[in-house]
C-alpha cells in the first residue's frame, strides 16, 4: 500500500510528522501559558517574545561564547526563567489584585519592547543555526524517512511536557501548586511561602518557552519574529483547550499540529486558518475550552 | 491561672477588609493549654479576629504577641511556623486535591504532632475516603478531615472556626470528644463558634465579642453569676 486515500504515504506521514513537531511547540507554550495563568491569572503575551528569547540566547551562546547546542538547552531557559523572575518581581506581582486585562497589557507591552530590543539588533532576516551533528541526517523507516532532528524535538518536548504533568499532579510539590492555585490564601495560612512559589511558577512557565525556543532554532530560522508569529496559533489552542488545564493543553496542542499538518495534504488553502476555524466552532459549542470547566 | 503562660497576646487590634473597617480594638490572651471560645452574634468580627491573627486581612494596627513574638507585620506563611493551625469557617477542603493529598498538605512546623495513623484511628472515615477527591466529601467528612490536617503539623496553637455548624448531633459529639482529647494532650485552642451548648463545657473561658470588640469576659466558674450577660448578648 503506498497510498492513503488517494495521496502518496511519504507525503502523508512526512506531513503527519511536520504536524507533530508544530504541536510539540504548540504543546510546550500553550503548557507554559496554563501553568502560569492557573498560578498568576495572567495572560502571558509575553510568551512569544520569551520563545524567540530562548532561540536568540543560544544563537548568541554559540557565536559569542562558543557554547554548544546542548549547553544552550540548558542555559537558554534558565535565562529566560531568570528574566520571568525579574519581570515577576519588578512589574506582574502589583496587578494580581487587578482584572486579567492589566497583566495581559503589560504583558504585550514587554513583548513588543523585546522584540523590538532584538529587531534592532539583529534586524529580521532570520539567522541560521545548525542542527546539531548528532542529529544530522534522518531514519529510513521504510515508509517514510523521519529527519533525526525532528523526532529529537517531538521526543524531547513530550518528555518535558509529561515530566511537568506528573510534577503537578503527582508529587507533594504539585499539591502545592495545585492548593496555592485554588486557594493561595489558606495555602499561605498553612505556612507555604505562596508569594515565593508564585515567582518560580512564572520562571518555570516562561522557562518552558525558552526551551521550546532552543528546540526550534535548528529547526526554523532564528529571527526576532518568530515569536509573534507562533504565539497568535499558540493562544487559538489555548482557547480551544480550555485556560488553565495542563494535560488539556498538552493534548490540544500536539492535536491540533496533527490537524495542520493533516489540513496540507487534503486542503493545502486552509492549512494555516484551520486551527481559527476550529476555534470558533469550539467556542460556539464550549466556549470554556475542550477542557476547561465553566466558571 | 496565675502560673500560666500567654501562648497569644491580642492588643488593641484594629483590622480591614479594604476600605471597611471591622475590628476596633480587640484585647484578649491565650494561655498555653487554655480553651478559649469566641462567641457572639454573627457578623461580630470573630473569623475576622483569627483571620487577622494569621496575617489574612487586609491592614492591620495593634500588637499580636505570638509566642513572645511580636508578629502584627509578619506575612501570613511565617505565622503558621510559630506552631499555628488553622481550620476555616469554610472548611477549606481543596477540591482539587485527594483527601490524603489534603491531609499531607499543611508543611511539617515542629515535632510532635500527631502521626497519621492516629489522626486515621481517629477519624476512620477519612481512611476510607482518601482516594477520594476533595470535592466528593461529604461535610462531616469535610469538617474532620480540616481538623485532622492541622494536628499532623505539630502547631500547638488551633485555631477553630465554627467546627460545629451544620453538622449532625453524631458528628458534633464526635468532634466534642477530639476537642477534649486535644485538651488532655496540651494543645492551646481557640474555639470560635455560634453553637454555645457546644462551647461552654469544652471552655476554660469565654470571650463575648460585638462590633468587633471584646464586650465580656466570662470564666468557667462564672457561668451561673453572669448569666444576664449571656442572655443579654446571645440570647442563650
Ligand atoms: N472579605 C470581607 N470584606 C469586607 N467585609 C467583610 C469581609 N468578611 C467579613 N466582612 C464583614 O466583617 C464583619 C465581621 O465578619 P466576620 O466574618 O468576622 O463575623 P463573624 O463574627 O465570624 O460572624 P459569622 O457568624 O457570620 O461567621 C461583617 O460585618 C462582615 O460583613
Ligand atoms: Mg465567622
């Protein structure tokens, strides 16, 4: 069999597979955005601009300092968690009190000053960065051939994702989570440091971007846009999954990349509004989000 | 009790919720191994008077010595490590969490509170129930298990809101049992509560509180000379 309903197998999975990488970065941001607006009730529109951070910062490990693309997965998102905990600090912690509208314009304000701090440096050309030797080259599958590189980004994504479901849902540190999301006035009562664990829940949430912002730059072009371009598909998935739900947002957002992916081999027109589309028909149906529960 | 020490010391305590101010003024204490019940009308200020002790209000003004320590500035997750528990009016179960996930909540603040298989041989049904999630609890099971959290933690100091309302006659003479148990074994309670048949027999004294003041004081022995007062203020 070399066809799937009338379309070439190699094209269909290859398209499949593409699909799949998108919504491993659709998985690992929309994950992020639910973590931190289950813990802050913020709307992080700074996300965007944080992903293209993490891939910015390890162009420039690697052109300035020589460090390597492995380091980087490391280093990257501990930068751009430690640039949360300075935003958290000095600005997102005063509107907690207030109407999500007020972090979700600082939000976007800071994302705009980022990328624009980077546009002026580096312009929007897009700047390559090579994909790592170990990752050079692709399986043979017999159907298909599967690019090393891009079963390394479904892989590692999944991993991290599952890693960060299984941390808030079932170890005592996420009971904490959870406790100080649902009530973090008792939680404090309860003698847990709730203001402290606020702070890392954005490091870590904005952490995960930077991560999904390393993972990307072999495999897109690093460019102070490819934040904004990415983030408007990444809240249609936050919004078809329901804020706020973690395993809903995981499943959303590799999901939902399947359908892309799936919409270029039959509908090739409609490959980049199907995701909006579905959106739509979500909220008419749900309008709390796949997951998500009414309020 | 001229021997006692004060575990809580409460001077002129004011408190707000924002722009409404709620206590005007609140004088009282706590003995070590004292229990000392809050009672009045609702809407006097007592669940504020304990949210205000935990650091839960918004501004305060006055003195609260906790322990010997002056804590009226202190946010609220460092009051719990000077051996604070506390079990809201609310009950504050979290649904999100397990039964045993909500039990196992409250950090570790000292040694020597009670282990877990004592807090299950004292409350069996929260053994049974603690795959559940924390919505499915029934009240009572709710209540217990808001009792039962704050004992595994080694705070000394309890503070209870209403632990009696809404509960069947069973599970009222139950928790009456745990109160007394809790007694025997040293801890320092505050009992806040509406139920005064509940409260009197477990209290050493009685605090009368109105407009979010301290209108009375009443000891054990008193009960029979200060009756109008009961009356006048609770209707009882
Ligand atoms: N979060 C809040 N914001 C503003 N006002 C409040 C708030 N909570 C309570 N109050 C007001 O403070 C006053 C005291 O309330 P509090 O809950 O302390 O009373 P209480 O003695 O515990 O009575 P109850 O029997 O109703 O529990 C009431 O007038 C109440 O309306
Ligand atoms: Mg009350």
């Amino acid at each position: 069999m070399s066809e799937i309903f009338g379309i070439p197998i190699q094209a269909f999975m290859g398209q499949l597979m593409l699909g799949l990488v998108n919504g491993s970065f659709y998985a690992t941001l929309s994950l992020g955005l639910a973590v931190i607006f289950g813990m802050l009730n913020i709307i992080n529109f700074a996300h965007g601009a944080l992903y293209m951070a993490g891939a910015m910062l390890a162009w420039m490990g690697l052109n300035y300092f020589g460090i390597g693309y492995w380091w980087s997965l490391l280093l990257a998102p501990l930068g751009v968690g430690l640039i949360g905990i300075v935003i958290e600090r000095s600005m997102l912690q005063w509107l907690y009190k207030l109407d999500h509208l007020y972090g979700l314009l600082l939000t976007f304000g800071l994302a705009l000053i980022l990328e624009g701090l980077f546009r002026d440096l580096y312009g929007v050309s897009g700047l390559p960065y090579s994909i790592p030797e170990e990752f050079a080259g692709a399986y043979n599958l017999g159907f298909m051939f599967l690019p090393k590189y891009r079963a390394w980004v479904i892989l590692a994504s999944l991993l991290v994702c599952f890693a960060t479901w299984f941390v808030i849902e079932k170890t005592p540190l996420g009971a904490y989570l959870r406790a100080a999301t649902e009530n973090p006035k008792l939680t404090q009562a309860f003698g847990i440091n709730v203001p402290l664990m606020v702070m890392l829940t954005y490091g870590f949430g904005v952490a995960l971007a930077g991560f999904a912002g390393v993972l990307a730059a072999p495999a897109m072009q690093v460019s102070p846009l490819m934040g904004s371009n990415l983030i408007i598909v990444v809240f249609a998935v936050v919004v078809i999954g329901g804020m706020g739900s973690i395993l809903g947002s995981i499943v959303t957002g590799l999901g939902l990349g399947m359908i892309e992916g799936l919409t270029k081999v039959f509908y090739p027109e409609a490959s980049s509004t199907v995701v909006f589309i579905i959106m739509a028909i979500v909220l008419l149906v749900r309008p709390a989000g796949l997951f998500g529960r009414e309020k | 009790m001229a021997t006692a020490e004060e575990y809580l010391r409460v001077t002129g305590l004011h408190a707000f919720y924002g722009e409404s101010h709620i206590l005007h003024g609140m004088d009282f204490s706590v003995n070590r191994g004292e229990c000392v019940t809050l009672l009045g009308r609702n809407g006097a200020g007592r669940t504020t008077t304990l949210k205000a002790i935990l650091g839960l209000t918004g501004k305060r003004t006055g003195s609260i010595m906790l322990n010997g320590r002056e804590v009226i500035g202190w946010p609220a997750h460092k009051i719990a490590h000077l051996g604070v528990g506390y079990c809201p009016e609310e009950r504050g179960i979290y649904a999100s969490l397990s039964a045993e996930e909500n039990l196992m909540l409250p950090p570790q603040i000292a040694s020597g509170g009670v282990s877990v298989d004592e807090i299950y041989a004292m409350f069996p049904n929260l053994q049974e129930r603690r795959k559940s999630q924390g919505s499915r609890l029934s009240g009572g099971e709710q209540q217990m298990l808001a009792m039962a959290r704050i004992l595994r933690t080694g705070a000394r100091l309890l503070l209870l809101d209403e632990i009696s309302e809404g509960l069947a006659p069973v599970i009222v003479q139950k928790l009456g049992e745990v109160i007394r148990t809790l007694k025997e074994s040293g801890f320092t309670i505050i009992l806040v509560e509406q139920n005064f048949h509940f409260a009197a027999p477990l209290a050493d004294r009685m605090y009368i509180v109105e407009h979010g003041r301290i209108v009375a004081e009443i000891g054990r022995d008193e009960l029979e000379q200060k009756q109008a007062l009961l009356h006048e203020y609770l209707g009882v």
